[in-house]
C-alpha cells in the first residue's frame, strides 16, 4: 500500500480552534494524495467526532488525500474517512479487518516490528513534548520495523530539519504535529515537509 508521505496529527486542543475546519480543508487541497490528516481526539464526544470526521472525509475524498480516525473503529466507519489508526490498548488489527471490510486502511501504533497492519506508526523517533519521559529510539526504531515489509510512518520529534533522517532510515512517510500546527503558515509548511520528504525519498 502506498501512504502518504506527510501525516498532520490534530489533537483536541488543535480540532477546537474555530479556524480548524477550514484550515484542515486547506491542508487536505494542497496536500492531495501525499497527506494524510490524522484526528486524534481523546476528549471529544462520539458525536461531534463523527460530525468532524464526516465533513473531513468528504474533503479528503474530494483532494484524494486521508482523513484518519485514530482509535475510534466506530467512528471511522460511520464518517466514512480512508483510515483508522489503531493505538496499543485498541482493537486487534485482525478483528477491525473483519469488521470494516475492505472500506478502512489500517494502521497501528508500535514501538517494535510488528506485522497485519497495511502501514505502521513508529514511535518515538526523536524526544518530543508529547511524550517527555519517553526515551526516543532515533532512525534506527524505523528501520527495525521496515523489516516487516509494512510501509512505516516515522513520528516523535520530527521536522523539516530531521524529516530527511527517518526517510532514509527506510520510512514511508513521517508524522507530524507542532511542526505544521505551530507554524505561523500551516500549509507552507506542510508543503516544505511534503517536499523535503519527498526529495529524499525520490518521490
């Protein structure tokens, strides 16, 4: 399977921002097939998530980029988005195949080689905010997983100055958060991450 190369993670605090629809909408146009906006939602109820995820399905679709529900099968099925990323304590791999036949792309959170997935998410690349107690594993964490023959996203840390890095380590593609959210100019800088990605990749 060929994934994108640029995965934008929004979180709670970033999908609350009154900006945040258009601004994903925006991503989602320039972007096109080699970005994928992730929505990783902890404290948002079932259905204002499946609104949310709806409306940026139907964007994604209309760009041929993904929109991606992390941890929530439910959602992802009844919006309707191109994926769901499933998290350690979520569902096994197996079970959702079975239960979103052939309508999701399936990717899973690791921290090892692990296969069944059609892509991983690997994790952490470098020291992050989000996890600060957790001790990056550098490139090397991609290559490792790469081995299982699964497209890898690299995440953790990264940004235009290491994206290089994680895709010559053997990764698809990387994941990103503050490095596109915090930036003064979003879609500038996810375009620099596509283009630096995908230079290095060949692409």
């Amino acid at each position: 399977m060929k994934v994108p190369l640029l995965h934008v993670i929004a979180t709670d605090e970033v999908a609350e921002a009154p900006t945040f629809r258009s601004m994903a909408g925006e991503l989602m146009e320039a972007g096109g097939g080699r970005l994928a906006l992730h929505l990783r939602l902890v404290q948002t109820n079932g259905r204002s998530f499946h609104g949310l995820a709806e409306g940026l399905g139907a964007m994604a679709a209309g760009a041929g980029a993904w929109c991606v529900v992390n941890g929530r099968v439910d959602v992802a099925l009844a919006a309707g988005v191109q994926a769901v990323q499933l998290g350690r304590g979520a569902l096994p791999v197996r079970e959702v195949r079975k239960i979103s036949r052939g309508r999701l792309a399936i990717g899973a959170s690791v921290h090892s080689a692990e296969e069944g997935a059609d892509f991983l998410v690997a994790g952490s690349v470098f020291s992050t905010e989000t996890h600060p107690d957790r001790v990056p594993a550098g490139p090397a964490l991609v290559t490792a997983c790469a081995v299982a023959g699964v497209p890898v996203v690299g995440i953790g840390g990264i940004d235009a100055s290491n994206a290089g890095q994680v895709i010559t380590a053997g990764a698809a593609g990387v994941a990103v958060v503050r490095a596109v959210w915090q930036a003064a100019d979003p879609v500038e800088q996810a375009l620099r991450l596509i283009e630096r990605v995908s230079d290095r990749a060949g692409a």
